[in-house]
C-alpha cells in the first residue's frame, strides 16, 4: 500500500527562476472549468512565469476539455479525442494533433480514457499575414529532418513554418549519446514533455537525469543542453514562442 512517507520528501522535481522540472511524482489532478470526465495537470502558467499555459488532460470515456477563447493546439499521447468544429471532425490517436485557431468553436471529447497535451496561448498578430486556420495533422506523417546536419537528432516540425504562427511546437529524438551540439541561450521560451527514453537536461546551472513523463518549463535566455542515455532513442515534445519580434 502507498506510504507517503516513503518518499521521505524526496523528488527530481526542481523549481528555480529560470526553470521547472516537473516529474510525474509531484503531479496534482484537478479539473479545469468547463471541463467534464476528466483531470488536468497544469505544467505550467502565467502565475509561473511562462507567457502560455500547458496541461496534461486525462479523460475518461465521454470526457470533454473545457472551452477556451484563446488558440489551443493538442497532442495525443492515449487513447482516442475526437476534435469536432462546426465544420470539421478528426478523430486523434497517439501522434495526431491539432491546431485550433482563436475564437474557433470547437469539442474535444474522449472515445475512451485518454491523455491529450494541450497547449494554451493568447494569439498575437502580425500586421499583413491573415491568423493560422485549423490544422489537423498526424505525426507519423511528417517528415523529420536532422538538426545542424546530424542525422542522430532528428527535428519534426507540427505546424507548418509560416509566419502566421507565434509559436512552434517540435518533436525532438535522438539517437542513444547523440545530443545538441551547443548550451543553447535564447529569448524564446519552451514547454517540454518527455516522450520517450531519457538522459541528461543541462538547465542554468545544474544537470538533471529525466526519463519519459518528465515535464520541464525553461524561461527565455536560461541555458539549455541535452544528451541522450540508455540503449532507446529519447524524444521530446517542445514548444517555443516563435516568429515575433521581442518587443
Ligand atoms: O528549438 C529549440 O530551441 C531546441 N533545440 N531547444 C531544445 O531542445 N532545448
Ligand atoms: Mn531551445
């Protein structure tokens, strides 16, 4: 039977000015408003520092996301949504995901217990360039290409890379030992879920061993790196605010 004093107030989660590391140990489920047969674990928010929202949403069958005004982008990780608009109906598997515009009327309803990522952020316009329709897409249809050159770490990109985009959200896997090339320090942000595998995350100051299930919030500028462990391809789920200018 679970004692909580087994962990004896132990985790890998990390909180610090710069970074969250959030491991599944430490996860808190509550609802979400509008929301029906089902829980969220809110990885991080505005109250965080992050200037977007990312939850994980576990339905049960018949299980509904609550509405939203803001765009919305969903990844499949369990189970079966079903993404209806007036218009449109896609049923998403693991792998499938969607985009869903601002202000776009939508359901998203589990066919059966389900584990979806969802993504939240107030859309932020570019004067010229119309704001992104509907997208709907799969990832075992797109194709990934290798970062700086290095076919070990392979980059597949969800949304198509246009402008009307203010962010991007990216697989990233890697083969074992293959890791990025660089610390990189950026001005945009990221919201990371680990898929698969596992391996070492260089995070400011200090390095972190993570594994499948482990979220990690980075704020703009902190000092990033990973390298791949184990004998299986790690891969990760990355979002990044995209395309706007800083000011
Ligand atoms: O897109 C990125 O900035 C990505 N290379 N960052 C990361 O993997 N931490
Ligand atoms: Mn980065």
């Amino acid at each position: 039977m679970h004692n909580p004093m087994h962990s004896l107030g132990l985790t890998r989660s990390a909180n610090r000015r710069d970074h969250l590391l959030q491991t599944p140990d430490t996860f808190v489920r509550a609802p979400l408003p509008g929301m029906t047969g089902g829980v969220a674990i809110v990885h991080t928010a505005p109250v965080a520092g992050a200037g977007f929202t990312q939850y994980t949403a576990e339905l049960e069958p018949g299980g509904a996301l609550g509405p939203t005004t803001v765009q919305r982008f969903l990844y499949v990780t369990k189970g079966e949504v079903v993404l209806s608009t007036w218009t449109e109906k896609a049923a998403l598997k693991p792998g499938g995901y969607a985009y869903i515009p601002a202000g776009q009327a939508h359901s998203v309803i589990a066919s059966e217990a389900s584990s979806v990522v969802v993504i939240e952020k107030p859309y932020t316009p570019l004067a010229g360039v119309d704001a992104p329709a509907l997208c709907v897409g799969s990832e075992a249809k797109i194709a990934t290409t290798p970062l700086g050159g290095d076919p070990d770490l392979q980059v597949g990109t969800l949304l198509p890379a246009t402008p009307a985009f203010d962010f991007a959200v990216n697989t990233m896997t890697y083969n074992p030992g293959a890791a990025l090339s660089m610390v990189e320090i950026h001005v945009m942000e990221h919201g990371l879920l680990m898929l698969e595998g596992g391996g070492i995350y260089r995070l400011g100051d200090q390095w972190y061993p993570v594994t499948a299930g482990d979220f990690i919030w980075m704020a703009p500028y902190c000092p990033q790196w990973f390298g791949a462990l184990g004998k299986t391809p790690a891969k990760y789920l990355i979002y990044k605010d995209w395309n706007r200018h800083p000011l």
